[in-house]
C-alpha cells in the first residue's frame, strides 16, 4: 500500500510537471501568434526591418534585438565575411566587428551575444543578432548556445 501511495505521488509531481510544460507550451503558442499577425502589416522591408525587433522587446520580452537585411543596410565587408561563414547560430564573447553597434548606446554593456545568418540561397542576406545569458539551469533550452566562436576583431 505505501508502494502505491509513493507511485501515485510521483505520477501526480509529473502530471504537474506536464501540466506546467502544456502551459508554457500555450503562452508561446499564443505569442508565435500574435508575433506573426502583427509582421502583416509591413509594407516593405524597412518596416519589416525596423518592427521585428520591437515585436520581440513587445512581445517575448527580448530586451535587446537587432535585425539587418543586407538589401535594406548593407553591413561592412568584415561583418559579411563573418556571416558568410556562419552556417548555425553562434554565441560570441563579444560583439563581431560593428554588431554592437546595432543595439545603439546599449550595445556596449552587452555581452554574450547570438548571431543567427540568414542565407538565401547560397549568400547571406541578413543578419539576427540578439544578446545571450550565460546558460544556467534556468535558461530554456532553445535560448541556449555554444560559445565557442570568437571573431577576429
């Protein structure tokens, strides 16, 4: 009988568990929504560019995030070799070349940032930058990264 009770407990903590993670799981859903309702209002790429990072301060509470589309603002040549070469996202120590610039007077306090390169056939055509939390047993794990790459500067 006390075998039971213990097994009912646990099955009870992982229902909770599950629950919590179906919750979660439905708050994401709801702002992957409201994030993609809301890119249908861009007229163009400069609007696109200027509003998705304001949708995910607004939205996924991102405080930081950066988007640049190389037809709209073209980066440095620096900026675009290292893009070019980046083929999965990557957490960086410091910022590559001038990305920090891109989160204005903020960018110098940040560390830790993720770049994502956007590749549109086989070039890159943006860039999705946004700053990273050294990862802890809170940190989700697809916010997580491997700081593995540092840029020559």
């Amino acid at each position: 009988m006390v075998a039971l009770r213990e097994k009912n407990i646990g099955l009870e903590t992982k229902l909770r568990e599950l629950i919590e993670y179906a919750k979660e799981n439905d708050a994401l859903q709801h702002k992957v929504h409201d994030f993609i309702v809301a890119l249908f209002a861009a007229r163009d790429l400069p609007t696109l560019q200027e509003m998705i990072p304001h949708l995910l301060k607004d939205i996924f509470a991102v405080p930081h995030a950066a988007l640049r589309l190389w037809q709209v603002n073209p980066p440095s040549v620096e900026v675009l070799a290292f893009a070019d070469t980046q083929t999965k996202p990557v957490c960086l120590h410091q910022a590559a070349h001038e990305t920090a610039d891109w989160f204005g007077e903020s960018g110098k306090q940040l560390h830790f940032l993720r770049l994502l390169s956007l590749h549109a056939a086989a070039t890159p055509s943006a860039c999705w930058c946004w700053p990273a939390k050294r990862s802890n047993a809170s940190t989700p794990r697809w916010a997580s990264c491997s700081c593995s790459v540092s840029p020559r500067r």
